[in-house]
C-alpha cells in the first residue's frame, strides 16, 4: 500500500479507500517492508558515492602533474614570482 510505484497506478479515491481498509498490522508491516527495502537502495548507493569520491580525489594527483608538466614545458609557470 506504501510504496510510490503502486501508489500511482491507482486512481486517488480508489487508493484512499484501500488505504483507509487496511488494519494498523497490515499497514505497519508494509511501512516497515518499505523501511527495509529503502534502507538497502540507499546502502548501495552510498557504497557507490563513496567509491565515485575516492576515484575522483584519486585522480587529482594525475590532473595537477599534467597542469605542471604544461606549464613547464609552455616555459610559464604560474606558482613561481609574479
């Protein structure tokens, strides 16, 4: 009964009457299947993010030895003097 994807197929005044025959068990199992279930998508996707920003912190590194080989070989180098 909680969950968006099924909320929607429904029209409005069909889904406030389920809604409103569902017992407070029913409705509070459901609620907490939902929890759980929302609860692995956002685990996974905060593995993901935490990966992503190692990955790109990583390639930092890379990125500032190209920027200082170009400047040095350009014969300009925008850290030393003025």
């Amino acid at each position: 009964m909680v969950y968006f994807a099924e909320i929607s197929k429904r029209r409005e005044s069909d889904f406030v009457h389920q809604y409103m025959s569902v017992s407070v068990t029913d409705l509070t199992n459901d609620i907490c299947g939902q929890i759980w279930r929302n609860s692995e998508i956002v685990s996974c996707k905060f593995k993901y993010l935490k990966v992503a920003t190692q990955w790109a912190m990583g390639s930092l590194l890379p990125w500032a030895i190209v920027l200082i080989v170009a400047s040095f070989s350009n014969g300009r180098v925008p850290l030393v003097g003025g």
